[in-house]
C-alpha cells in the first residue's frame, strides 16, 4: 500500500483478463471522484427565447394611465385616514 501512494500509480486486480478491482492511493480516489463528478455536473440549462411569444392585445397608455389614477385614488384614501 506504500508503494501505491509514493509511486503515484494503481493495482488493476484481474480475473481471466477482465478486470475486477482497481488498489490505489486515497489522494488518487479522491482526485479521479473530484474528475469524475465534475463531468457529471448538471450545466445550466440554455434559457429558452420567448422573443415573439406574447402578442399584447390592449392599449398600454391607457392601462398605465388607469392603473396611475387607481394607485393616485389608494393613496388619497389612505391619507385621509391617517
């Protein structure tokens, strides 16, 4: 097992030239996990484009200019009852 770490290699155990086990170092173990699971590392998945997916079928001015007086009204209203 010294060997193994201090040499820096590995121990392929085979039966009837198949291999079955592998002897290394833990330092190796843990730097072949370390490669491995970064492979396996989900990516982020690629945004999809939306450009051309949403058609506004309203007067924008008008809704704003709605939407303006309601929030004017609210805060009028709540002055008031202070």
């Amino acid at each position: 097992m010294d060997s193994l770490n201090s040499a820096n290699s590995a121990v392929e155990i085979t039966d009837h030239d198949e291999p079955v086990a592998v002897l290394m170092s833990y330092k190796n173990y843990v730097a072949l996990t370390a490669k491995a699971s970064a492979n396996l590392a989900p990516s982020k998945p690629k945004k999809p484009n939306l450009l051309g997916s949403i058609v506004i079928n309203s007067d924008l001015e008008a809704a704003s200019a709605k939407l303006a007086d309601r929030f004017k009204s609210e805060v009028d209203d709540s002055a008031e009852n202070l």
